[in-house]
C-alpha cells in the first residue's frame, strides 16, 4: 500500500477499510489498517506529545512515524500528504552505533580504533 484516503469522522467504523486513514476530531484519535496488509488496526492519538495531523486542505500527514512499537508486524512507515513512505527498521545494533557515531565522532581518530567509553555514555543512553 503506498497511498492512503483519509477521512474526517465522528467515532470508527466497526469495519475500517484498509487504506483508509481515519480522523476522529470528537476523540482526538487517529486509526488505520497498518500499511504492510496484517490487518492489524494502529491506532495514533492526537495529542501534544503524541502524534499530530496535518491537513493542508488537500491531503494528510501523520507525525511523527507509525510502527516500530505499536505494530506486531513491525513495519514503520510515515504518512506524508497521503503518501505512505516506508522506513527501514532500525535494529538494535544501528541504534547502538548511530549513538556510538553521534558520541564519539570527535574523539574518533581511527575506525579500527573504538575510542574508550566515558561515563556519562551510560547514563545519556537511558534517555534516547
Ligand atoms: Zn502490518
């Protein structure tokens, strides 16, 4: 699925059909059929730190990312002016050297060469 409709309404339907982004203004509550064909419902609530609907008057966006998470299936993809743009999984391992790069990147001298752990790095990890 690369394209989604979308549709302003006041509760879901029983039944969504996927491809489909629904709206509900009343609940402040997103809802489509995951992107990827499981069938399984993911639901975005629109909240300030949650994710938020952009409507430009033509078409949709939803932010940030759905999936990962929330999807047994674990797709991730973004909603971009209908457009469903597909991301790649980030493992575990490319969270561990995208944190490593973003840390050490001056303090690197050679990539053979991992650059010693600081204390800190431990403790920085626990928020991202
Ligand atoms: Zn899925």
């Amino acid at each position: 699925m690369t394209r989604l409709e979308f549709e302003f309404c006041e509760s879901f339907p029983e039944k969504p059909t996927p491809g489909v982004l629904y709206i509900s203004t009343t609940f402040a509550t997103s809802m489509h059929i995951c992107c990827c064909g499981c069938g399984h419902q993911a639901v975005t609530p629109l909240r300030p730190n949650r994710w938020s609907i952009t409507f430009d008057g033509e078409a949709v966006s939803l932010a940030p990312s759905v999936g990962s998470a929330g999807l047994a299936c674990r797709s991730h993809y973004f909603i971009r002016r209908n457009e469903v743009v597909w991301c790649r999984d980030l493992s575990l391992d490319e969270v561990t050297r995208g944190q490593v790069r973003d840390g050490w990147q001056q303090a690197e001298t050679s990539k053979d060469a991992p650059p010693p752990r600081r204390p800190w790095s431990r403790l920085r990890s626990l928020f991202r």
